[in-house]
C-alpha cells in the first residue's frame, strides 16, 4: 500500500510545503519515505538580497528588485542575480558500520552533532571541497568517495541568509581510528549507523540527511 501526504506548516523562514510519504509492508509495518524538502514559498519570504542597499558597480542607492532572486541597478544598469552557494557534507564510514560525527565548534549550532562538510572553494570541485573538509576537521584521508543526493539549504551566518545546495557524499576509510578533531569539528564522535539519532543534529538539511540514510539502509 502506497500513499502520499502533502502538508504545509509554519516556520520562521515563511510557509514551507512537506511531502511525505508512507509505504505499507505486509505485517502493517509502516515505513516513511521523507521526499526531499518543502519548497518554500517566495511570497512569504523577504528578497535574499534585502541587506544589500547599495549598487556594488557605482555605489547608488537606486539598487532595486529586479525579480525574486535579482537586483539591478537602475543608474548603471548592473544586474546581480542572487544564487545558491555549493557545500558539501560527507557520512564517513568504515568497514563495520561505523559512522564519524563532529560536535560543531561554531555558531550556527554550536554544540549539536554534524557531519564533516563545509563550502566549496572557488574553482574547487566538490570532491575536492569534501576530501579538503574531511582532513581539515578530522584529519582523514578518504579512501573512496560517492556521491549520493542533494538538500537545499539555508545557512544563517553573520546576520545573513546563505542559500545552500548541500552536496551529500558517502566516504570511506579502512579505519576510523585516529581521527582528530580539528578547524570547526570540537569533538569527534564514532556511531554505529543504526544507532544515528537526527534529532542530535542541529541543521536543518543535515537532519534530514540523517533521517533519510537511516530510512534507507533500514
Ligand atoms: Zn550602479
């Protein structure tokens, strides 16, 4: 048995709209699929570029919306369209299962689990930006790399909105053993996979990814 639920609900961003949906295995066992996000509605949301008043080019005031995801500047024309930044995150495991977690050093979350990722680099693909972000907060090095799926995101630092496409990777090491926490990692955590708790992780996309491994491997 198969059905499909669709839901919108309040959160501080705006509406958001959630789309899940349940499949009935024999013994009335339900399992939960979690479809990738909720689209956030653009009427309810402010312009991403709202703080930024001033034409970068010529530096007049006459910055204006362009569209929903653009200004332009209406004294020398310049047009700047607002898009997604690319990170990545990646689930570490070895060969028994074992997934390594870090306690976030910094704000946003400070203190909640998460997984080793960060912000590519530019001119930095994202299997670089993955193997880069791995050594520098756990000191790993990776011994093969996979890409899996995406999560948008949106990504609260200093005062500001980053809108996100998070690059989900699956890693692997021989051994998980060694690894030190380092950069923004405080603390690092080794978890057998069926043991991951979501609700320990403090963003929200990385969440889901956890909510979405754990129902997949079930
Ligand atoms: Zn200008």
């Amino acid at each position: 048995m198969f059905s499909l639920h669709k839901g919108k609900s309040k959160c501080r961003k705006g509406w958001k709209e959630i789309v899940s949906c349940k499949i009935e295995s024999g013994k009335e066992k339900l399992r939960y699929l979690r479809f990738s996000i909720m689209t956030i509605k653009s009427e309810k949301m402010k312009h991403p570029l709202a703080q930024f008043l001033y034409c970068p080019r010529c530096g007049a005031k006459a910055f204006v919306e362009a569209n929903e995801k653009a200004k332009k500047c209406t004294l020398c024309h310049f047009v700047y369209y607002f898009n997604p930044s690319s990170a990545v995150a990646c689930i570490i495991s070895d060969k028994d299962e074992n997934i390594l977690v870090v306690k976030r050093a910094k704000d946003p979350a400070k203190g909640t689990l998460d997984l080793p990722g960060g912000f590519s680099d530019m001119f930095e693909t994202a299997e670089e930006t993955v193997r880069r972000e791995v050594k520098e907060e756990t000191g790993l090095e990776l011994t093969s790399l996979r890409y899996l799926f995406s999560v948008p995101n949106i990504y609260l630092y200093s005062g500001f909105e980053v809108h996100t496409v998070d690059l989900i990777y699956k890693g692997e090491v021989d051994s998980l053993v060694g690894a030190v926490a380092q950069d923004d990692a405080a603390e690092i955590c080794i978890i057998p996979q069926k043991e991951l708790d979501p609700e320990a992780f403090g963003l929200t996309s990385i969440r889901q990814v956890i909510r979405r491994i754990c129902t997949l491997d079930e």
